[in-house]
C-alpha cells in the first residue's frame, strides 16, 4: 500500500470507529441504519442555565462549551442515557466540540429549531405572521449547523404550541414548517434526519393534533408534509402511582395504531420529591414499550423549576441530587437487549388519509386544504438553493475526555476518575446500565468501575466487527 493510502485508511479507521451510526425511522421505531435493531431513546432534556442559557449575543448556548459538555456527557453516560434533547440553539455559534463529545459517548441530540426569542418560534397568537421569510431561514440555518453530526437524531419543528383548542389554530402552520424542514432536508443533507413535533400532553387537543400531523394528504407516504415522528411531553405520572391510575393506559389506546414513532419527549412529575421515577420502569415494560420509542426525562440541570437532576454550580463543580441516583436506579433495571428487540413495526399502519372526520374535537382546525403554502417571497427558491455560506458542523477530535471539574455525589463525596468513555463501537452505542441495586444514596466506589459491565464488552465485539468491514471496504477501494 502505498502511504497515502495508508494515511488515508487510518484516518477513514479513527473516523469509524468514534462515530455513532445515524438512526432512520422505519415503521413506528426508530432503527439502528446500518444493523437494523431497534432504538429506545433513553433521554434526558439538556438546557444548562435554562432559557436564560441561551444568549446567542455572547456566543452562548448549551452546546458552545466543551468543557461542560464533557462533564455533562460523562455524567448521561456513566447512567445510560443514549439521547439529550436540546431546546435553544443558535446557528451562529459553533458546536463541533460539544456534538462530538456527545457523540463519542455514544448519545443522539434531538434538536429544536427554535428558540424564545422574536421570531424564532410559531406564535399561538398569529402563527400567519410568524410563518414567514426570517424565521424558515433560521430554521434551516440550524439544520445546516447539526445535518452533519451522525448523532443527530432528529429535529423538532415546534414545541407545545398547541395548549388547547383556541390554540389548535396553529396546527396547519406546525404541519406547513415540518414540510418546509423536510423539503430542506431531503435537498440538502446527505441523510434523511426526521422532523417532528413535541406537544403538550393537553388530552382534550392530543388525538387531534397527532391525527392531524400525521395523517396523508396524498393518502402513501409521498406527501411530504406527514411528520415523520410524534411525541408528548407528558407529566401524569407522579410518585408511586399505578399505569392505569397516571392514564398510561390511555395512552397506549392513542397511539397504538400509530404510523410514526411515538414517545415522550419530556416526562418526570415533580409533584412528589425527591423523584423515584416509576413511569421510567412502565414506560419501558412490556405494556408501553411495543407502542412507544421511550422517552426524554426532564430535566438534567436543577433550575429554578426543581425539576433537575444535577445541581450545577457557577465555579463549574456539579452535585448529583438525589433524583440523579433514582433515575440511574430505574435505567439500571431495564434490559436492553430486550427493549432493542420488541418491535411493534410489523403491524405498523398505513398513514391515514387526511379527511376531516378524523378531527374530533368542535372547533379544532379540520379543514386540510388550509395548510399554507411557503411565504411568496423567495422561500420556495431558498429551500431549493439552500441557506448563504451555511455554518456546516463536523465532527471534531477530541482528545482529553477526563472531566476537570469536581462532581459530588448526593451524599456529597467526590467523584473520582469521572470521565467520557470513548465509544468504540460504530453500530450500535448500548447505554452503559450500571449493574446492581438502586444507587439510592449515591455510590462512593469509583463510578466508572461499577458502569463497566458485560454489555459494554459485548459491543466492542460487534464494533470491532464493524470496524474491520470497513477496513476491508477501503483496503477494497484502495
Ligand atoms: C434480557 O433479555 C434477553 C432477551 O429477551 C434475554 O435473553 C436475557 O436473558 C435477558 N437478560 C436478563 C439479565 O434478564
């Protein structure tokens, strides 16, 4: 071989083997794109500072800091989350380091493409004068700053717009934004990434709004305006409550004939304290996990709203509240081979046709030929050359994955040798359950020791595997 080559094909060896494998939608799951198995987001929100952490005017967002990410993702990892979902992201500010340490962990980002601030978001007031020129562009600015990240799993056209019916106004404009985004997509990403919409979990509006957005104007999956997945954010379950008691059985009669992927993209009452996550058990078993790709527990950082499950102080130290071991108590419970091998996409069912006897509640938009056609303005044209001298992220090297920081656990003793283990595994990035009973009180033990168990060695085989194909893939092209 000649050097270059060589060169060539140990760069091509790095890159493959510290990526995660992209994730596709197939049926009403989420599936690995390359081996096909099933994905279960394990998730938890990530807005460190909360609203306030996003001032894209100092360059600051929760994704433009590497050395917070490494704690943070160091600390997702060490309990097997596989997916953050991050609200308010500026696409002007740089994320390669972030989106790389992320993604050497082995964890997917679910990506908002908005924001509290004027015009970057649909408005429940006026979604017609908020559906314009500057907000699309800004929309596909963020898609054009995460399509190449491979752990991108997906991006959120609106979040809880709809809170109840007088809101409901806005569905045609959330359905309009999705197609947008997807046209987008579909033109300029070398992948298809999903687009889809998190709403509140109001009953009174749910089936409406999932009927509406997912339904087919065309009547086959050729209409390009059927979201391509549905979640809630849904806060029924509090304490120790039964499925039936937190309405999870309800739930499970919504959207078990779905044609997308359903799950929650937020969950966790707080109204009992500290949190011991009992919905994450049910949402996981036998009688949810057919019909539901998992879920997104909100939120990682304590705020003012006390739903965290990390303290993070303004010296960089963090502090693992209680809730942070009860959760990693509950994820440590579940077997993943299993939940990777339920499938309920056997019997997915075709998208219904759009017609207005979908509708149910009076007054909730039915009319389907109402949803808008882009701006008259360029937009159509934009959409088709795409966005000026895009902001394209790319993976990055990173080298130090220790964290710097001091981490205590709730029984406030340090943390020792917390660091980022480096996925090297390229198909499939199993979350690192912790083996044993329920950290209920923090472990002191180094935390590290304790998450590496035999499923972590397992998947080295299959990625080394994977690694080696891809070897004899280049030594093939070269
Ligand atoms: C996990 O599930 C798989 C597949 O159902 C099963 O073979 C295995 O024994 C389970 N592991 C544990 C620890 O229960």
């Amino acid at each position: 071989m000649k050097r270059a080559s060589q060169v060539a094909l140990l760069a091509l060896c790095a890159q493959v083997a510290t990526a995660v494998t992209p994730l596709i939608v197939k049926g009403t799951d989420f599936v690995n794109s390359v081996s096909g198995q099933r994905f279960q987001v394990i998730g938890a929100a990530y807005q460190p500072g909360g609203e306030a952490g996003y001032k894209p005017e100092s360059g600051q967002d929760p994704l433009s800091n590497a050395e917070t990410c490494l704690r943070d993702a160091a600390l997702l990892q060490r309990i097997g989350v596989n997916t953050i979902r991050v609200y308010n992201l500026s696409p002007d500010i740089n994320h390669d380091e972030c989106a790389s340490i992320f993604n050497i962990a082995g964890i997917y980002m679910m990506i908002d493409v908005n924001s509290p601030k004027p015009n970057e978001a649909l408005s429940r007031e006026a979604p017609w004068e908020s559906y314009n020129h500057d907000y699309l562009e800004r929309t596909f600015k963020v898609v054009e700053g995460f399509k190449n990240y491979p752990n991108t799993l997906l991006f959120f056209s609106a979040n809880e717009v709809i809170n109840d019916v007088p809101t409901a106004i806005t569905v045609p404009y959330i359905r309009a934004v999705t197609r947008d985004l997807k046209q987008y997509i579909k033109l300029h990403s070398d992948r298809p990434i999903p687009v889809g919409y998190s709403a509140a979990d109001v009953r009174e509006v749910l089936i409406d709004t999932f009927n509406y957005l997912q339904c087919s104007l065309t009547g086959d999956a050729t209409d390009e305006s059927i979201t391509d997945v549905f979640a809630l954010n849904s806060y029924s379950w509090c304490g120790p409550a039964t499925f039936n008691e937190a309405g999870y059985n309800t739930l499970v009669d919504m959207f078990k004939k779905s044609s997308v992927p359903v799950f929650m993209s937020e969950y966790g009452c707080r109204e009992i304290r500290p949190r011991i996550f009992d919905e994450t058990a049910a949402l996981y078993s036998s009688k949810m996990n057919p019909y539901f790709s998992g879920g997104v527990v909100y939120e990682y950082t304590q705020e003012k709203n006390d739903f965290g499950l990390v303290v993070l102080n303004s010296d960089g130290s963090a502090k693992l509240k209680v809730d942070y071991d009860n959760f990693q108590g509950q994820l440590a419970k579940l077997n993943i081979t299993e939940l990777q091998s339920t499938s309920s996409s056997a019997a997915a069912t075709p998208f219904p046709k759009c017609v207005s006897s979908l509708i149910k509640d009076k007054g909730y938009p039915n009319d389907f030929t109402k949803i808008p056609n882009p701006p008259n303005d360029g937009l159509a044209a934009l959409i088709k050359a795409g966005v000026k001298s895009p902001k394209n992220g790319k993976l990055v090297t990173i080298d130090n994955l220790k964290v710097k920081q001091v981490v205590k656990n709730s029984d406030d003793t340090v943390i020792t040798g917390l660091e980022v283990r480096r996925l090297t595994d390229g198909n499939v990035p199993t979350p690192i359950a912790t083996t044993g009973s329920p950290a209920a009180t923090g472990t002191t033990a180094s935390p590290q020791e304790t998450s590496s168990s035999a499923a972590v060695g397992t998947t080295q085989l299959g990625g080394f595997g994977f690694v080696m194909s891809s070897v004899l893939a280049a030594l093939y092209l070269i």
